[in-house]
C-alpha cells in the first residue's frame, strides 16, 4: 500500500477506470460499512446498476484526457466551478453514517500519529532539537485544518513525510553556509517553497504528474523503504557502540535492540491478520488497521517490567521518546514562535534559500500530486469531482505558516490519505467463480473526518507525559516495519526475488510471459543502480538535500535512455503505465500465490497426534496384501495413498539396511 500503485494512475484519465460494477446471477455480496461493519448478506437486486453512467470524476478531468500545460488559471478556474464552489456546502453537510465518520477520524489519527512521532525523532536529531516532536504534531494539526476547510478535495490527508522528514535534516547545515542563522533563513525556505506551488497550480504544471511512469514511483518507493530500514536499523544498533572501547553500560541499549526487533516482529504479524483464520472478521480488520498502536502499547507495557527498563543508580534506563513533559505550549528550543526573516540573515542567504526550497517543491510536486490521485482513485466510485491544482495551491498557503511559526511543512500522505478513503467507504464483497473482489458503492465524501483527524493532533500535544513512555525503541522497530512494508510491495523487489526462482516457479504475471527474463534483469539493474545512486546521495554525500532533483531527473531518463536502451512491445510490461486497477489487482494475486516445490505434508515432523492405532493396523494389512498381489503378478487391487506412502518408507528402510 504505497508508492507502487501509482503505476495505474493513468486509469484515471480513461473512460474504463474501473468506475462501473456488474454482477452475475452467482454472485455473493457481502457489505461492509467502513472498516467495522458487520458482513451481511444482500441480493444482487441491491446493486445499482452504474455501467451507463460515467462518474464525474472522469468528467472533471477533460473528458477522460490529461489537460494541456500553461494555461494560465485555467485549471484553478475549473476546480473553483466544477468541484469548491457547487459542492462545498454538501461537505459540511450531515453524512449518511456517522459512525463511518468516527471511524475514519479514529483510524487516521492513529495511523499518522505514530509515523508523526518517528519522523520527528530523525528531525530532532538531525536538527539539533530545532524540529522535534512538538513542532511536528502542531505541523500537522495546523496545516491538516487549514487544508480540510479550504481545499477541494478534504479526503486527502496531510502531514510530515519520511522524505520531508531526510530533506530538512540533510539541509540543516545550509544556512551555515550562507552564514545566516537557522530560522530566519528556514523562514525563507518555506516562502520560496508556497511561491513555487502558486506559480505552478496558477500556470497548470500540476498536469506534469500524468508523465511520471511506474519506472520513476517504483524507483521512489525502492528508496524511501531501503532508506527507513537503513535509518532504523542505524538508530537501533548506533547506541551499542560496537568496536569502541566505551566504558558506558551497554545494557539499555541491548535492551532497546530487543524492543525494536520485538516491535517489528509483532507489527508485520499483525499487518498480515486479515488473512489469519482466527478471530471474526471485524477484530482481523482492527488487528490490521490498528497494528503501530497496539504493538507500541505492548511493547510499551514490556519495557516497564521489573529489569527490563535496565534503570538504576549508574544508568538512567531505556531512551525514551524526547518531549518536554507536560508541554508548556512552547517551542522546543529556546526561541519565540513568530519568527523574524530580516534578522540573522543577508540577502546572499535569502535567495540561498531558494535551492533547498526547490528541492522541496519537487518533492512536494510528486508526493502530494500521487497521494491526491490515489485517494481519489477510480476504485472508490467517488461522486464529486477531482480539485488537483486548486489543492496544490492550498497546499502553497498551509507552507505559509509553518515558515511563520518555524514548523515542518508537509504534503499528502502516503499510504494514509488512501486509506482514509477506504475507511469511509461501504464495500460489497463480490464472489465471482471462487474469486472475491471488494467494491466500493458508497464514500461519506465529507470535510468532517479530515477536520477532526487533524484537530485530535493538539489532543496529542496535551499529552506529551504518555508519549515520553514510549521507548525510542519501539518507534524505531516500527520504522523498520514501514521500511520492509515499503519493500514487500515494490515491483523492484519483486522482480529480484524472482530471478532467485526457478523458471517454472515464477507466478504467471505478464512481465514473466511476456518479456526475455535477461531483459527484466537487465530493466532491474537500471533501476537499482538509479535507486542506489539516490540513497547513496542521501545518506551520505554532503549535499543530500538534492536528491528531490535526482528524484525528478528519472522523469526524462525514462522518456529518453531507458525509451531507447529497451523495445517499446517490452516497456509495454516493464513499466506498465496504462495498466488498470483491474489488471494490477490481478497481477497482485499471482505474485501472492504460494507455488510449493515439495509436498509441505510429508515434510512436517513426526507428532504424537499421527499415531492411529486401526489405521495403521489397516495399512499394514494392505501393503501384505499388496506385496503378495505383486509376487503373482496381480497388480488390481488400487492402493491407499497412505499406504504407497509406508511402503515407500520400508523400502528405503531396507535399502539403508
């Protein structure tokens, strides 16, 4: 559920996005109101019949083609008409079901909060405790409010991001070299940065997002996951200073470790509990959608337990999480709120700002332009029209005052804002020939749950005495989970699992079928090395802050190497920009089978439950018989699986012997 999926963002400017549902004579429905609701049955005469009638979300967008660049206003123009203006007193508007509503503030809240905290220890770090936990969660609740009253799209979820979170931290050390102090000249970043997006939502750039391929989101995503295992594995292991001869007690370190690799293990178990055969339905989807926050309240409760917190007189115990508790509404470094451009800074370090702010634009430009699109997707059959370059805009203005109060600004999450769509969607569960589909009939497109998420982030500020128990072990471990998780659904790390396979044991997906398996390594290797050269920047070159442009480069290598290195019948599947939600839904499932070399069965150990005391007195009779029928040359009588099997066991047995 990440930067992956965006390789069917094509599908929203064609007719066939996947907006219609029909139904066959057998099929099953199910529906589900939200993420809780309780299954229950429904006939097919239930069903609305959608397959002549176009969603506006495809009327809104030029007749199902991408507009054209330049147009001067034309695009915000659009948006204010067809989707703030005729639909914005409907937003504020009662929803069908509240209880969906609540939900999906709950379920958001949590799911940004706890990223919110682990981005925020990379800051405060990086930063030298400019930006920490206090000024991200204001960040967020300030910026979320602003953007879920003024945009066209509230469904969208803002916040601070782990590439946001590596660019400002690699940047820190610039305004040193502009000699200018830190704040005034973030002050000017964040300005630089609004004008940017003012300029491109006025001039009709935000169409640009439509040229970005599969080859450069999957690229992206390859890098954000190996960077968060790289970082969280770095945080985890740094504090034991291993190959010093340091006389600091180890012990709270090691015991952090253990927390962060036990937090890790019970995340990515729980991630995975909606397809678990326990428990019903409803608590599967709560142990899924609720996983960061249950295993940091566990693993929370563990490092209290007598010895573990590793506490005493010479040792102040396992880190935890740094926050000034309880908050006296303050920022975390001894400065005011408002801050002033003019003091600490020259005219050199004014438009010295103008380049990091760039990079963070571009980063902006592909972060919140995807999350929009995928929350917007034409698979939740959504009624009210897309608002894409008045929405940049409205991101523009929420930049304004985080350079104002020295805040992070952030941009659309990813996977959030999506799953924030999902959780107020109602869903029929269809079963068509054994296999089945979720389809959303229904969305509470409203500004409530997005208000609310957001106005729950100053909750979270009051209660910065909870959150100092969290260990930063605990966060860290859960970062390691967002890293895999970003991995385990990238199409790069795919394809390198499957060149470990045996031919004939590769899922049946069309890049498998379809192209010479040495040009889909030869296409991985081009995108590694792409995604390497990026981490390599990142993390370690002095000038890490550019790797948005090295980011927004892939853009034309795509469109002029890689177009030219490989045949266009093979890019069709390399880099499947016009592959719908249907056929990427399907390609999932195949890369999901299980495809088992051996019989799992007969490999399990031997258990006392195997021991059948008449049974196997049958088969020992049978195989008698068996043997005797052979000795006469009377091979008729048919054979017991169970007992070819014992009889393939005494004669290895014997042959041993």
């Amino acid at each position: 559920r990440s930067y992956n999926t965006v390789s069917r963002l094509n599908t929203l400017a064609t007719p066939s996005g996947g907006n219609t549902m029909t139904t066959s004579d057998n099929d099953v429905d199910k529906v589900e109101n939200g993420e809780a609701a309780a299954a229950s049955p429904v006939t097919n005469d239930d069903i609305e019949d959608k397959n002549t009638e176009p969603s506006s979300q495809q009327d809104s967008n030029n007749n199902g083609k991408p507009e054209k660049f330049f147009q001067l206003f034309t695009g915000i123009r659009t948006d204010l008409t067809t989707r703030l203006l005729p639909y914005y007193k409907s937003d504020w508007s009662r929803p069908k079901s509240i209880f969906t509503v609540i939900n999906a503030i709950v379920f958001a809240f949590v799911v940004q909060l706890i990223p919110a905290l682990i981005f925020a220890e990379l800051m405060d770090r990086e930063t030298k405790g400019n930006l920490a936990a206090a000024e991200t969660l204001l960040s967020a609740g300030i910026i979320g409010i602003i953007y879920a009253i003024i945009s066209g799209q509230p469904l969208t979820l803002l916040g601070i991001t782990g590439p946001v979170a590596i660019l400002l931290g690699t940047s820190y050390g610039l305004a040193e070299q502009f000699d200018s102090e830190y704040w005034p000249f973030f002050w000017w970043l964040c300005i630089w940065t609004a004008i940017l997006h003012f300029l491109t939502a006025i001039t009709g750039l935000v169409n640009f997002v439509w040229h970005i391929s599969p080859f450069t989101t999957q690229i992206f995503e390859f890098f954000i996951g190996c960077s968060f295992v790289f970082e969280s594995i770095r945080d985890l292991v740094e504090p034991l200073h291993l190959g010093k001869n340091s006389e600091e007690d180890r012990g709270p370190a090691y015991a952090s470790l253990v927390i962060g690799m036990l937090a890790f293990a019970i995340c990515w178990r729980l991630h995975f509990a909606e397809t678990w055969t326990l428990f019903s339905r409803q608590v599967r989807t709560f142990l899924t959608s609720y996983n960061m926050a249950i295993t940091v309240i566990i693993v929370t409760g563990l490092s209290y337990l007598p010895g573990a917190d590793q506490k005493d007189s010479n040792s102040h115990g396992i880190e935890r999480v740094h926050v000034r508790a309880p908050w006296d509404w303050q920022p975390s470094v001894d400065r005011p709120w408002l801050i002033d451009p003019t003091e600490g800074i020259s005219t050199k370090g004014i438009f010295g700002a103008l380049f990091p702010a760039f990079m963070l634009y571009l980063l902006f430009f592909i972060d919140h332009n995807i999350s929009s699109i995928l929350t917007q997707a034409p698979k939740y059959n959504l009624k009210k029209p897309a608002s894409y370059h008045w929405d940049f805009f409205c991101l523009g203005l929420t930049i304004v005052p985080c350079g104002l109060l020295g805040l992070p600004p952030g941009s659309g999450l990813i996977p959030q804002a999506p799953l924030h769509t999902r959780a107020l969607a109602t869903r029929k569960i269809l079963e068509r020939h054994g296999v089945k589909q979720e389809v959303t009939v229904h969305v509470e497109e409203q500004r409530w749950s997005a208000l609310g998420q957001a106005s729950l982030m100053f909750v979270a500020l009051s209660l910065f005495t909870v959150i100092s128990w969290i260990p930063k072990g605990a966060l860290f471990g859960v970062f390691l989970y967002l890293g895999v998780g970003a991995l385990h659904g990238n199409e790069i790390w795919h394809h390198i699992t499957l060149s470990f396979m045996y031919a004939k044991k590769r899922p049946p997906v069309p890049i498998v079928a379809n192209v010479k398996w040495s040009t889909v390594q030869l296409y991985t290797l081009v995108q590694v090395c792409c995604a390497a050269a990026i981490f390599g920047v990142a993390q370690f070159a002095s000038v890490g802050y550019i790797f948005p442009a090295l980011v927004a480069a892939l853009v034309p290598i795509r469109s002029f190497f890689v177009a030219w290195c490989f045949s266009e019948n093979d890019l069709q599947y390399l880099d499947p920009i016009g592959e719908t939600e249907d056929e990427a839904h399907d390609e999932k499932t195949k890369y999901l089978e299980r495809r088992p070399s051996v019989d799992e069965a007969e490999h399990q150990l031997p258990t006392m439950s195997d021991f059948h005391a008449e049974g196997i007195k049958k088969d020992f009779a049978t195989s008698e018989a068996r043997s005797r029928d052979e000795t006469t040359g009377n091979d008729s009588i048919e054979m017991s699986a169970e007992s070819t099997l014992i009889r393939r066991h005494q004669a290895a047995s014997a042959a041993g012997e």
